[in-house]
C-alpha cells in the first residue's frame, strides 16, 4: 500500500534528520510552534491559536508562531509578546516589477524559507492548524523525520466541501502526525474513517470561549439598546462573515422575513464584514427589508451588542466548531442555529439552543416566533446554555486540554 511505502521510508532516514534537532525530553520547558497557513484577517482559528499562546503556561511551554501569511490587523490579536516568524509581503512595486508569474514564484520561495527554517529550528512540538493544503501534509512529514513531534488540528468538518479532493494527501501522510485533533464527537469517526486515522491518535478538545468577557457585557444592555434607539423591538441577532458560500444569509433572510409578518416589532442586526456584503444586500432589497435589516459591520463590542439582543441567529451551510453561538450562550443569549456540523453537539437541541435543519427557513421562523413568544422557555434556554458552556466550551478547560495533549506527545503517551 501507498501509506506503507511512506512509512517505511519515514522509518528509514527519520534517523539521519535527528542528529539536527538533538533535544532532551526531560527539559524543563518544552518548545511549541503553531504552524498556519494564513492569518489575513481575524476569523475563528486565529482566535484559538491567540488563546493557545495566551494561556498556555509559560513556565512549562515556550510557544511560537509560524505563518505563510501576514499577521491579522485586528486589534483585539496581539501577539506582541510572542516570537513570531511571517513571511514578507510581496509589495505592489515588486509585483509590477515581476509580474504575476515571477509574484507566484516569490510567493512560493518565501514559503520554503518558512517551512524550512520551522523543519530545522530547535523546536519540541509543531502543532499545524487546519492543514488543508498538500504542503502542510509535506511540512508535517519534514518535521517528524527531522525528530520533532507534530500534532495536527482540524478546525472544520472533515466533511466540509473541497476536501474530498484532498482524501488521497490525507491518507498518504495519515502516520505523520503523533496526534490529530477533533472538535466534535461526531467527528472522530469521520476523521478515522475517511483519513484512515488510528483512533488512539484521535483526541477531541472542542474550542473555548472567554466566558468572563462575554458575562460583562449583561449590565449594558439597557444602555446599548437606548444608544441605538430601541423600545420594545424583538432583536434578532447575526454575527458572521459575510460569506455566502459558507454561511447561509439566504436562509436567515428569508426564515426572518416569515418572523417580521408576525412580530411587526421584530428587527435583524447583520454583523461583520466580508465579500458577499452586496449579495446580501441585494436580498434584503428583494425581501423589502430595508427597514428591518441594520448592517453593522466588523465590530469589536460582540458582547454589548449580544447583551442588547434578544435571540441568536446562526444559519450557515457548514462549520468546524463555530465560536460565535457558543459565545452567544455564554452571554446568556437564546442560540438558534443551523444542525450541519458540530452545532448538534454544541447546542444540544431544546436544551441549550433550537436547532433547524439545513435551508429550512420555515423551521427557523418557527424557532425564533417559540423563543419570541416563550419567555419562560427562552431563560430555560439561557440557563442551561451558560452551564453547558461552562462545563465543555470554556477557554481555561480547552488550554488545559492543549496542555495535557503537549505532554503526552513529548513523552510518547501518545
């Protein structure tokens, strides 16, 4: 088989690589370096791994980044603290000077820089977020034959479109990584069975919120509401990129349009930014939602505007483990949301969230008019939704969970 072919010869040099990384596995810090291969702007993944170099111990664990990409400019990510590696950016006058070709070939050389310089530093664990190209699988193989332990996150749903292409990379260079990580029960068997992954490789750690950040949002929301010029309006609220291929503004627009009939009161905050804006503005026009719809924008008062919010809406065609509704329930805000991917697992339908099925925007009119006319189910909801957090999504459980995982891979546990 392929697989073997590899792992024989992964077998038969990694020795040779090892006299270039000579370390002990009894030191007292042990050296992590998150690897990604782009963090042009500020979306879940680039919130983890900021949390990850955040509150990792850093008596025990001395952490890097490596990217392909420039830092995001998001004030909220600063990595200031931290040893950062990024490649340069190709300036407009050397992609004028080169052109297309020769800015794709810089591009490609300053990438093998990167990955080369990560291969032979002095580094314990290379830990590779999402991974979704064929260079990251190589980059995983180069770092276990140099000696160093890799662990591999999948951030979104091993099923998610665009990756049954990618099947065949992922089984030739399943036996590199020590350890690949889940964020959801229901993904350890798809990673196990389209990756052809070992289970006892396979651990699941969901992704964490600040649930403290998002709890102090609660007192202001009397005062958000008035600073935006509200009464009695019900408020339903949407954070997201605006991305239409991911995300499924079609869905919630036309499942609101159903609620606004109903609940003349009723009003729909779009927040974030991205570029399907115009497309879906376009269809509020369609719907003659002027002037129901506000378009916030990218902000960075998520948890004020949530406080001010009456319900969560979260339409979408598929994710990873989606940090926005778990960050809604730890405001304590009722969470409706699409059952693709992981949100069955995070909301745990007529517990701590509603759940509609995929396109169904009849079903996700009925959930919103339940909660809008339920106040009694709607606290139910909250409640239970704040202790769900708390028990499986908070961000010092998901860093001890990373923690416990890096010591394990250093001393072979895994």
């Amino acid at each position: 088989m392929l697989r073997q072919k590899y792992i024989r010869w992964y077998e038969s040099i990694k020795n040779g690589f090892r006299l270039c990384n000579q370390r002990r596995i009894d030191i007292d810090t042990i050296s992590v370096t998150h690897f990604h291969g782009g963090m042009g702007k500020c979306g879940g993944i680039e919130r983890i791994i900021s949390a990850l170099l955040q509150g990792v111990s850093a008596e025990h664990f001395r952490q890097q980044l490596f990217l392909l990409r420039r830092l995001p400019r998001e004030e909220e990510l600063d990595f200031s603290e931290f040893q950062v590696f990024p490649p340069q950016v190709i300036s407009s006058a050397r992609k004028k000077r080169f052109g297309d070709a020769g800015s794709l070939m810089l591009k490609g050389i300053q990438r093998i820089v990167v990955a080369l310089r990560l291969v032979f530093s002095s580094v314990d664990i290379v830990h590779i977020h999402r991974g979704d190209d064929r260079s990251h699988y190589l980059l995983a193989a180069l770092c276990r034959i140099a000696g160093k332990k890799v662990i591999r996150t999948i951030h979104r749903d091993p099923m998610f479109p665009g990756k049954r292409s990618l099947f065949s990379a992922h089984r030739m260079f399943t036996g590199f990584p020590n350890a690949w990580i889940v964020l959801s029960p229901k993904y350890v068997e798809t990673t196990a069975n389209l990756y052809g992954v070992d289970r006892d490789r396979i651990r699941m750690i969901p992704n964490g919120v600040d649930i403290a950040r998002f709890q102090q949002g609660k007192d202001k929301r009397l005062s958000v509401r008035i600073a935006e010029g509200l009464s009695n309006e019900f408020v339903v609220l949407s954070v997201g990129r605006l991305d239409t291929q991911q995300k499924d503004y079609d869905t919630l627009l036309r499942g609101f349009s159903q609620v606004a009939l109903e609940l003349p009161n009723a009003v729909l905050w779009i927040v974030g930014g991205g570029s399907g804006h115009a497309e879906i503005v376009q269809r509020v026009e369609a719907l003659s939602l002027e002037n129901k719809v506000r378009f916030f924008g990218a902000r960075n008062d998520i948890p004020e505007l949530m406080a001010a919010a009456d319900v969560f809406a979260f339409s979408t065609h598929f994710e990873g483990l989606p940090l926005v509704p778990i960050e809604a329930m730890a405001s304590e805000l009722p969470v409706v949301a699409t059952n693709v991917s992981s949100l069955s697992y995070v909301c745990d339908h007529g517990r701590a969230g509603l759940l509609f099925e995929h396109r169904d925007f009849k079903g996700l009119a009925r959930a919103l008019l339940r909660i809008a006319k339920d106040p009694a189910l709607a606290s139910e909801l909250c409640r239970r939704a704040k202790e769900r957090v708390e028990r499986e999504f908070s961000i010092n459980a998901m860093v001890s969970r990373y923690e416990t995982l890096y010591l394990d891979v250093m001393h072979g546990r895994i």
